[in-house]
C-alpha cells in the first residue's frame, strides 16, 4: 500500500486544529461563564488562558495544512485528488499557488486559516479589553469550528485519489490563469472572513452588556480593515472580469458578484451610522443588526457560491455542502435573535433625531438608501430561485432590473456624499447652509450648464436617453461634491495657517494628521466620486465588430486599426492564435495591439486574452473572437470605453483613504502645540458655526 506522508500531515493538523477550536469554544465558554455565575476570577481565568492559547496553536495548526495542500500542488502529488484535478506539471508556479483557492476544498481550507489568522491577532491583543476579546475569541471559535468540521467530514481537500496515480493533472480553470487571480479571491475572503471578528465582538458585548461604547470604537477599526479588503477584493475581480471575460464591462450584476456587493452595502452603512452610536449614542439596535447582517450576508454568499443554486462562471459546481451552510445560517440567525431579544434593553438610545437637516439625519438617509440598494440586489439575486420554488420555472432578473433601481440609489448616495459632511450635528443653523452650500452650488450648475454646452444633451441621445441623464447627472454632482471636500479642506486649512504661520502645503498635512479618520473619511467620498465619473463613462461605450484580414483596417473614435498579421503559437501549457494590429491616432501610430485566443491542452477549454490601450480619456479595448468557419477569417471586435481608468483610479483613492483613517490621529504631547491643536479644533467647527 503506498504511503502518501504530506497529505496524511495535513489530515492530521486539521484534526488537530478542529480539536484545538473545540477546545477553545468549550473551554472558553465555561470559563465566560463561571466568571459570571461565581465572579471567581482564578480558575475562570486559568482555563480562559489555556482556551486562549488553544486557539493561538489552531492556527499554527491550520498554516501547516495550507502548506501540505501548496506543497503537493508544487511537487505534483497527484495522489491527492484536489491536485489532480485543479493543477498540471507545465502550470506556471504562481498559478500553483492560486491552486490552494481554485477549487472547493482549497477554497475552504484558505477561509478556515484566514479566520484562525484573524483569531491569532485578536488573542494577541487580548489586553486591550480582557473580557471582551474573551468573548469574541469564544464566539471566532464556534465558527471555525463549523468550517474545520466541513474540511474534515464534508470538503477533505487530503482526499487520496483512488486507483493508479495520474501522470499528469486536470490543470487549473484557463479562466483563473491570470495574473490578478493570484490576489483577487484572498484579498475577497479576508473581506469576508474579516467581517467575523466585527461580528464576534458585537454580539460578544450584547451577551455581557457592555458598558460605554469602547467596544465600538474597537469593532470600527475591524470593520474598516475588513471592508477595505472587501473593496479591494470586489475591485479586483472587476478588473479580472474586464481584462479576462471578453466582453467590454466589468460587472454583469451576476449572483456571485451580488453575493460580494451585499455584505459591502451593509458593512458601508455600519461604518457610518456607527458614528451615530460614538457621538450621540443613537441607534445602538440598528447598528447592531447591521454587523449582524453583514456576517450572515458573508455566509450568504459562501453559500451561493458553493451550493450551486445560482448559474455563475465564479460559482463552484454543485454539492451537498449547501445544506451544511443552511443549517449554520439558522443557528446564527438563532442565536442573533435568542441574544438581541434577551439583551434588547441594554441597546436604548440615548438621545434622539433633533432635525431632518443635521448630520444624523444625513446618516440616516444614508443608510436607508444603501439597504434599499442590498435588498434589491438580495431579490434579484434569489428571485430565480424563489419563482422555481413557487412556479416550478426558474424566471432569471437581468441587468435592467438592477439599473432601474440602483441608478437613482447611486445618485442619491453621491447627493448625501457631498452634503453629509457639510451638516452640523444635531441641527444646522440656516446661515451654516447657505455659507457651505452655495460654492457646491455654483459647481453643480457650472457643470451641467458647460456638459449641455458641449454636447451631452439627453434630448438628443436617443435610446441612450436614460444613461445620458445619469452621466449629466453624475457629471454635476460630482462637481458639487468635489468642491464641497475641497473647500472643507481648504477652510481648515487657511484656519491652521493663519494660527501657525505654516504654507498651505504643511497646514494642510497638519490638519489631516490632527483627525485622520475625519479627513481619511473625506479621501473615502472623493475616490467614490471619482469612481462614479467612470461609472458614468459607460453611457457613451461603443462597440465594432468586422472580419479582419492582411491590411484591413477598423476605425474607432479617433484610433484607426490595421491589421499586421495573424499568427499561431504552442507553449508548453496552451496553443494560442493572436493578431498583430497597429493603432494609429489622427495618423501617427502609437502602439501595437496582440489581442488573443488561448487553448489550454490539460482542461481542453479556451479563453480570451483582452488587449488594452488605456488613458485617462479611454480605453481602447480589442478582442480576437476566432475565425469565421466559413471564410477562415478573423473576427476582431473593438470596444472604445470612455473615462473606464477613473473607476480604478477612485478605488486606489479610497483604498489610501481607508488607510489614512486606520492611521492613529496625532496626540497632545507638549505645550508648543497648543496653539496647533486650537487651530484644528476651530477648522472641525468652523463650518457648522
């Protein structure tokens, strides 16, 4: 019988880890509660420790499963059926790699580790707040608890392959052989799995009442990581689905991309209505259901992808595994419920809505627009599955239905993006809002007046009317709220250096480092405005496709295309077939272009290789579709999207927003900085005066 010693060390650390996390929850658990009932804090606290510790080694437990799967994938184990069924001997290193996400149980495995990674910091930082990190410690652990038990009963990614070995593998889904592949489902999953510990410590401060709002302010930063992987992770796979996909755009509203999108809405509106919660202690339920929320949307979507209820190219074929994420679903849903019904009377509100022109009310609208936005993305996304189950037809929601409705929500969160930071809390004075309102004004007439001027006149668009008057809609409200971020900057600015006698340039920095969570929050809203500009491109996409031969040419706004050549190549993991085509503008040429099609030998399956031509202006986006059977000749197809770079443009610009706002605001240190710290403090109140 043929020993296999890698895959059998990986069977064996994830028993151990499942042990480990069961002892954590266990353990963790009892010591939680004979703290409670005995208030004895010696052996509660011993056995607390050792829980703690438990979980500390379940991850070291786990990284040594995620190294046997890699390991086999990189010495071609093909013993191991995951292996053989989602790598090959010619797969390029880095996509060996990837091999540990590509599939099901690989999948799974980087979920479990990501979360005991997570884990790992928090009972690193367990002093920070003894009791309640203990809590949440406690509550990580039943959840990976239920992922542990998937990988060993349901999803064993060691599964030895039965019969003779196989010289060679399946290999990897061309579809994922891509260079973003290798960053675009982790960067997703610690989004996902991210959201775990925002979770665990919300309802962990609900089980123990905690007093004061510390635990917010604690949860706020987790949540902020988590969502910037998330952002990230969403972004990304866009970016996969413009480059690899071969099909001009870069969101289909597919269920998949649904299943990210919606815990995103929710964990958005969570990071600003907690705001509510810090400053006025308002909507302490509200908040607490949105965390909530957003971790069973994170499940929610798990369970779409890997249930096979949903038709999606990210989707994992179908198994039985979606009963197991049923079933969880209900015991959290449960156990949300159970603690939030027993503890609702610690949750009142401190204070209430003063004004509908203030900034709580902005927050609120804000909220309600983003969770009109999830649940219409929740309908449409299970609507098939809900008209099977009642009709016995599977009635599929397509692109239109989401547009309709989530076209005028996007409007009104650019709306609330520029105006939100302009209200004072509680109630703002009618001077306040004719000083702060009347520049974001003027920008937001100057841009329609200018836009109609040159040209984007929706009355004379057509079919296209409606995307025209989103993008002339997009186009002045951005302008409005650009001007709004800037002033808010420069007023606090000028107020810092009249006080300092610093340049702009320093007043400007010193104001930022004073409250970074404030400005990095105004860096946020800028890189979504920017965002929304290329959004907003897409109203005027054009789209050529024509048979090209030797010497054929294709003329797309101001690029002309000539065709070089078609050739035919075989690499070791794929035969491909590629044209050459020179791109010319207003006649001078300025690249070569080799868009292409790609036969993979090991899966049998091809795939589109996009080539780009980007500026700020546009991208020119060509694709080598194949040959005509019947004249064997070349069909090229030419898309020319306008303003798509300012979509990952504002990604990058949110991303080092979200940073800056993770970054710890500078603190009081010496009296030479008083007079700093009174400036900053009058550049915070000078617009709500």
């Amino acid at each position: 019988m043929q020993s296999h010693p890698m895959p059998q060390f990986g069977s064996f650390t994830l028993l151990l880890a499942l042990a480990l996390s069961v002892y954590t929850l266990l353990a963790g658990a009892f010591a939680l509660w004979r703290f409670k009932t005995t208030k004895a804090e010696d052996g509660s606290g011993r056995l607390g420790e050792t829980a703690r510790r438990a979980g500390i080694a379940s991850f070291i437990a786990l990284s040594c499963a995620a190294f046997a799967l890699v390991w086999a994938s990189f010495t071609n184990d093909y013993s191991v059926s995951y292996i053989l069924h989602h790598t090959n001997r010619t797969l390029n290193p880095a996509y060996k790699f990837a091999a540990l996400w590509s599939g099901q149980e690989g999948s799974l495995l980087l979920w479990a580790w990501l979360l005991s990674a997570y884990g790992f910091v928090l009972r690193m930082r367990h002093r920070v707040d003894v009791r309640l990190s203990a809590f949440a410690s406690t509550i990580l652990a039943g959840i990976q608890v239920f992922f542990l038990l998937l990988l060993n009963f349901a999803a064993p990614p060691f599964a030895i392959q039965p019969g003779p070995t196989a010289l060679d593998g399946f290999g990897l889904n061309p579809l994922l052989q891509y260079p973003e592949m290798v960053m675009h489902p982790p960067l997703l999953y610690l989004g996902y799995v991210g959201f775990s510990v925002p979770f665990a410590f919300a309802l962990g401060a609900l089980m123990m009442r905690y007093p004061g709002e510390k635990w917010i302010h604690i949860t706020r930063r987790w949540t902020m990581v988590g969502w910037l992987f998330l952002t990230c992770g969403i972004f990304m796979g866009a970016h996969w689905a413009y480059s690899v996909l071969g099909w001009g755009g870069y969101w289909g509203w597919d269920p998949v991309e649904n299943a990210s999108l919606m815990p995103w809405l929710t964990g958005t509106a969570f990071l600003h209505s907690v705001m509510m919660q810090e400053k006025r202690g308002m909507m302490k339920s509200w908040n607490v259901w949105l965390i909530f929320s957003t971790f069973m949307l994170t499940i929610l979507g798990t369970l779409l992808t890997r249930s096979g209820i949903v038709s999606s190219v990210h989707a994992f074929a179908q198994s039985d595994i979606g009963n197991w994420f049923y079933g969880f679903l209900i015991v959290i849903l449960a156990v949300c419920l159970f603690t939030f019904f027993k503890q609702k009377d610690h949750l009142k509100s401190e204070n209430k809505l003063e004004s509908l022109v203030s900034r709580e009310s902005s927050f609120l609208f804000n909220n309600l627009v983003l969770l009109a936005a999830c649940f219409t993305v929740l309908w449409g996304t299970l609507f098939p599955i809900l008209s099977e189950y009642v009709q016995g037809s599977k009635v599929t929601v397509s692109a239109p239905f989401y547009n309709r409705v989530n076209i005028p929500v996007g409007l009104f969160l650019l709306f609330l993006t520029g105006i939100g930071p302009l209200l004072a809390w509680r109630s703002t004075s009618l001077r306040s809002i004719r000083r702060n309102f009347i520049l974001p004004g003027v920008a937001f007439v100057v841009a329609l007046v200018v836009l109609m001027a040159a040209g984007v006149r929706p009355w004379n668009a057509g079919d296209a009317m409606q995307a025209t008057i989103f993008s002339l809609i997009t186009f002045s409200l951005a302008a409005g709220v650009i001007t709004a971020i800037t002033s808010e900057f420069l007023r606090g600015a000028f107020v810092v250096r009249t006080q300092t006698g610093k340049n702009l340039a320093a007043s400007t920095i010193l104001l930022v480092r004073r409250n970074t969570r404030r400005y990095g929050g105004y860096l946020v809203h800028f890189g979504i405005v920017v965002l929304f500009i290329g959004i907003a491109g897409g109203a005027f996409n054009q789209a050529h496709e024509q048979e090209m031969s030797f010497g054929d040419s294709v003329t797309m706004g101001p690029y002309k295309l000539v065709c070089q050549s078609f050739t035919q190549e075989s690499k070791p993991n794929y035969d491909t077939e590629y044209a050459l085509l020179d791109v010319y503008e207003h006649g001078k040429k300025i690249t070569q272009l080799a868009p292409e099609k790609r036969f993979y030998l090991a899966s049998q399956t091809s795939s589109t290789m996009v080539a780009l031509h980007s500026t700020l202006e546009s991208d020119l986006y060509v694709i080598y579709e194949g040959k005509n059977p019947d004249t064997d000749r070349p069909i090229i197809k030419v898309f020319l999207n306008p303003l798509m770079n300012w979509i990952w443009i504002g990604v990058a610009i949110v991303v080092m927003g979200t940073l800056l706002a993770l970054v710890p605001s500078l603190k009081k240190s010496a009296r030479s900085q008083a007079a700093v710290e009174a400036a900053v403090a009058e550049a915070e109140v000078h617009h709500v005066a």
